[in-house]
C-alpha cells in the first residue's frame, strides 16, 4: 500500500504563511493514530505524532496526517528554508522556494 505522510508547516500567526510537506512510500504498515514517525528529516526529540489516518483500499494507498509544525516565526523566508531542508530528505511541497 502506498502511504503518504502529510504535516501542515506553519509560521505564528498562521496567515503568514503555511504550506504543508508530504513524502510517500510504500509499506505493508499502515500507522494508527499516537503513533510517532521517524524520518531523517527531523531529530530525535521532533518526530511528529500520527493525528489522524485515512484508508483508501480500493485505490490501494493511505494519508497519514502528522502533527503540525508551528514555526515560531512570522518570517516567510524562514518558511521557505524550512522547505528547503525537508526537500533534501525526499520531502515535497507546493511551496516555490526558489
């Protein structure tokens, strides 16, 4: 089954941008709610909770939405290196970062 991470990336206040990260993969492990994800992406003391699954078996994949990430920023370039980095560890966004 495929299953895609999805984590909202956020700055304080929220309308200062936003974007949300996802990375997918494939596992015969679909993750539960409480469950903690590790990724290269993030140190051992970061890694995000699963907040909530969805299954869709008949199209054979699942969104796992990760806790989110409240950058304690009101910079929008900070966003943008934020997404940078997760981009070098398979991660991938919307967000133009160029």
């Amino acid at each position: 089954m495929e299953v895609i991470l999805s984590q909202l990336i956020r700055l304080e206040p929220m309308n200062k941008g936003w974007t949300t990260i996802k990375k997918s993969f494939q596992s015969n492990v679909i993750p539960h709610k409480g469950d903690i994800i590790l990724d290269s992406v993030w140190k051992a003391d970061e890694e995000p909770e699963v907040v909530s699954v969805e299954i869709h078996y008949q199209e054979n994949w699942c969104m796992v939405h990760l806790k989110p990430e409240h950058l304690k920023t009101d910079d929008p370039a900070y966003l943008k290196d934020y997404v940078k980095m997760t981009k070098l560890h398979g991660w991938n966004s919307t967000l133009e970062t160029d």
